[in-house]
C-alpha cells in the first residue's frame, strides 16, 4: 500500500513537519496512533476544519489510528494563535453543547467504532488538574523566553496577551502528553498556524517520557490570493445545514476562482489525483465542468449524495434561467404583510442576504439586488403579493446568491 504521506505530500497537505523521514518511516512501516484537536467556538465546524477532517480520513483509511479531540478544556481559555484580540469567553454549558455537535458531524467522516478511531474531551483531564503540582510537573519545561518568540505569541504583543492566554501553549502541550500516556499517541497534527504549539507538544513528550514524539501541520485553505477560503459576506461556510445551507455550500465550491480549482479538488475530495490535474487543466468554458464536479463531490460529503443533487439541480435550473429551486434558501412570511407592501431594505434585513439596512442601501444603489431577474433600483422600492407567482419570489444578491421567499 502505497504510504500514506507520499498521499498528503502529492494532494497538497503537508506544509511543515518536525522530523519529515522519521515520520515518513513511522507511518510506513506500523499502524500510527495521531490526533488533532478542536476548540469547539462555535457550534459547528467549518470549511477549515473540514480540510484536516480530510486528512485524518486519509490517514485512517492507510490503517492508522484517529484521536479527534474535543477541546473543553482549552476552549476554556482561548487560543491566541492568528487572533490580534482576545477569544470572546464561552461559558461551560456553551461548550459542551459544541463539542457535542462537533462530535456529531466528525462521525459522517471517521469510522469509530471498533477501536478504529478514538473521541476523547480534554476538559476530562485539564478541568480536574492541581495549579501548584501542574506548574512544577510541567510548568519547568517551557521557556518563557521561547514561548514568547514564538509566532502565536509574538504577534499579539503590541495589542497586549492575557496570562490566560498565554497558558494556552502549555495546555495543548499536555494535551500530547496524556494521550500519549492513555493511548499511545505519537503524532499530533493540525494546521500550521499551530505549529508552535505542535512542536511545543512533540518536546514535552520527549523531555517528560524521554520517547520520541511527532508533529505535522496542513497547508490552510487559502485563495490562489492568500486570503482564508470558507467565507463569504454573510458570515463562515458551516458544515451544518442549519447554518449553511446544502445549496448554498453548493454554490460556494461552484464559485470559486479557477485558479483555485485543482486545490480544491486535492484538499477537499478523493478524486484521484491523475483526474484531479486534469480537471484542474481545464480552461475557458470547461473549467465551469470541473468546479460542478468539486462542488458535487465536496457537498456530497458534508450533506450526502441526495442533497448534493437537489443542489446541483437547483443551481443548474438557476443559471439556465429556470425557476425549480426546491434546495435554495428560502424564508417564509406572512402573507399579509405584502398586502399592503413590504420595503425592500426591510426584505433584506429579514431573509438574511444583509446584515444591516445600511448594507442593503449600498447594495441597491449599486445595482446590486433583483427580484425575478428585475434590478431594484429605487430605494423606496416595495415589494407587493402582485410580484409572486404560485407564493414564490425569488431574490438575487450580486452574481452569485439567490434566496427564495414564501408566502404563508
């Protein structure tokens, strides 16, 4: 079987590691226990995430042991780590309530069952730790002097970084180490803005078990501009359909750049990589066939073939001018309250397509909104029952976002 870093190495993944032949040996020649960790912010992942998702699926299918941890505990505290302000604070119950829902979604991804994969919550270990036997267990292994040249750290400097922050390093640096002692872990991944933390981890193991640890960090999902993939104006791309909608996610993926496509294709799918370059070769026209089998593939997924379908049908009913739009967003209201007439910066407002009236002003003066492929140009624009046709309308923000409205 062919290794699975030679794998990671030919779609793109891998962009730093701290022993690379070692690793490359290890991962060849036995089954390879390794983790990454999440912070559950939010109450879904995203994109990002996905990517390192991925990648433990890659490593999982090569026969190697995932740890996907939940991290209770240091989401806690907070990671500075590409931040130039402090995490807003979650409280215990928020975050347990995400780490449940991450928990959810990663089992569409990863096998568990068996002892195939393993889910562990560091809270179950850092909430219970001693401060004064913490500090002199392992608070004596870590240079101030290093931690504070390091990148997480460095950059926060100028705008100040808490003493709660600052413990972050250490927190996920034990984290290594006791899954190291509970499970055998040798190899932390994750993405490369947390590579300080990573390399901070692999040496508290080798220092504190005297056993030779590893860390390996993924490429971020990053425009062909350098700019973080996975937002949009309406806020990040969510893996749930709460949040993001199967078609919008849909759209999302059919939209992006061209110079993106091959990326994406390598990161985000399995597709073997000989169709990937050629897909990713394609030109004028023809790339638009390689973006619908990336957002097909990559939707299928996160939603499941079904939903993938209903979205890719909806989009193609959409650009061939059709109107069957059964997987769009789409909000129901009142029909009463179009009786009369409802203002289009209201309109907007409420279905979510802007977050501010001030924002939907902009857009219609900038010939940004139609409604059924007629451009709002007036401000005072209002929008009647006389407008929908079987208790449907059908908004347009710019090229690329439609949100369909119902009437109840």
């Amino acid at each position: 079987m062919e290794n699975v870093f030679d794998i990671l190495k030919e779609r793109g993944f891998i962009q730093q590691a701290t022993h690379e032949n070692e690793i490359r040996e290890l991962l060849g020649k036995e089954s390879v226990t390794f983790y990454i960790g999440f912070d559950p912010t939010a109450d879904s992942l995203h994109v990002g995430h996905f990517l390192q998702v991925i990648a433990m699926a890659h490593m999982q299918r090569a026969g190697h042991k995932p740890i996907f941890l939940v991290g209770g505990g240091t989401a806690m505290v907070g990671d500075p780590s590409g931040r130039t302000d402090m995490r807003q604070m979650l409280t215990q119950d928020d975050i347990m309530h995400n780490g449940n829902r991450f928990i959810e979604q990663t089992k569409g991804f990863l096998d568990f069952s068996e002892d195939k994969g393993i889910l562990v919550n560091n809270a179950d270990w850092l909430m219970d730790l001693q401060y004064i036997p913490f500090l002199r267990e392992i608070g004596k292994h870590f240079s101030v002097n290093r931690m504070l040249s390091a990148e997480c750290f460095k950059s926060r400097m100028e705008k100040g970084l808490s003493f709660l922050e600052f413990n972050y390093m250490i927190m996920q640096s034990y984290d290594f180490l006791e899954l190291f002692r509970r499970h055998g872990c040798r190899l932390q991944l994750g993405g490369d803005d947390q590579w300080s933390n990573i390399i901070a981890g692999a040496d508290l193991v080798r220092r504190v078990e005297g056993e030779a640890a590893y860390g390996m960090t993924f490429t971020l999902l990053t425009t062909s501009e350098g700019k973080k993939m996975g937002k949009t104006q309406s806020g990040a791309i969510w893996l749930d359909a709460e949040k993001t909608s199967p078609f919008e996610f849909f759209q999302y993926w059919r939209n992006v750049d061209d110079r993106d496509v091959e990326k994406c294709l390598s990161l985000l799918t399995f597709i073997p990589m000989d169709e990937v370059k050629r897909l990713g070769a394609l030109e004028g026209a023809e790339i638009n066939r390689a973006k619908e089998i990336l957002a097909f593939e990559v939707t299928k997924l996160v939603h499941g073939e079904e939903e993938a379908k209903k979205a890719q049908e909806a989009a193609r009913a959409l650009f061939s001018g059709g109107t069957s739009a059964e997987a769009m967003p789409t909000t129901e209201m009142d029909r009463r309250r179009f009786e009369e007439g409802l203002d289009i910066l209201t309109l907007l407002v409420e279905t979510g397509l802007v977050s501010s009236k001030s924002e939907g002003r902009r857009l219609v003066q900038q010939g940004g909104i139609s409604i059924e492929d007629n451009k709002v140009q007036d401000l005072n624009y209002v929008v009647t029952t006389k407008e929908f046709e079987n208790d449907n309308i059908i908004i347009k923000k710019g090229k690329k976002v439609y949100h369909q409205v119902k009437l109840t």
